[in-house]
C-alpha cells in the first residue's frame, strides 16, 4: 500500500484510482469513505475512465441517479464503452 500512496500523492491516476477502491472497500486499507472518494476523485479529475466509473457506482449505491448519470457521462466521453450500463451496478 505504501507504493500506492506514494505513486498517488505524485499524481499518478492508477494508483489513485486504486487507493480509493481500497479504502472504499477497506481491502488493504483501514475503510474509509473519506479517504476512498478523495483519491477516486483526484484520479477523476484527470480524466481517468475506471475512476468516474467507480463514482458513477459509488453515486447509484447512494441513490443520486443524477450524479451517477453525470458520472457515467464523463467516463463514457473518456473512451469506456459500457454496453448495459445496469450491469455495472
């Protein structure tokens, strides 16, 4: 987890990406809705698909569709292709 929270505080999205699936979950990581949608969202900020993605489920779970579909919107105009997209939930 160490490397992760290095690679992340220098910017790199994938590790952020991964940091917050981490906390959110609290696989690797002490649970931690704060810290997980803090790193999902810096890994958003740079356009990272897998991220906003992750926000999308994140927003669905809490029942705010509309931030879900914002969400949804981002990562599909970032290259990901979803073809039912109730099955990511």
């Amino acid at each position: 987890m160490a490397y992760f929270l290095e690679a992340g505080k220098l910017g790199d999205a994938q590790a952020q990406l991964t940091l917050g699936k981490a906390y959110l979950k609290g696989e690797g990581a002490l649970q931690s809705e704060t810290e997980g949608l803090k790193w999902l969202f810096a890994a958003a900020a740079q356009e990272e698909a897998h991220a906003q993605l992750e926000l999308t489920r994140y927003y669905k779970r809490q029942g705010n569709d509309a931030e879900a579909e914002k969400w949804l919107k981002r990562a599909e105009d970032n290259g990901l292709r979803v073809s039912h997209p109730f099955s990511i939930f």
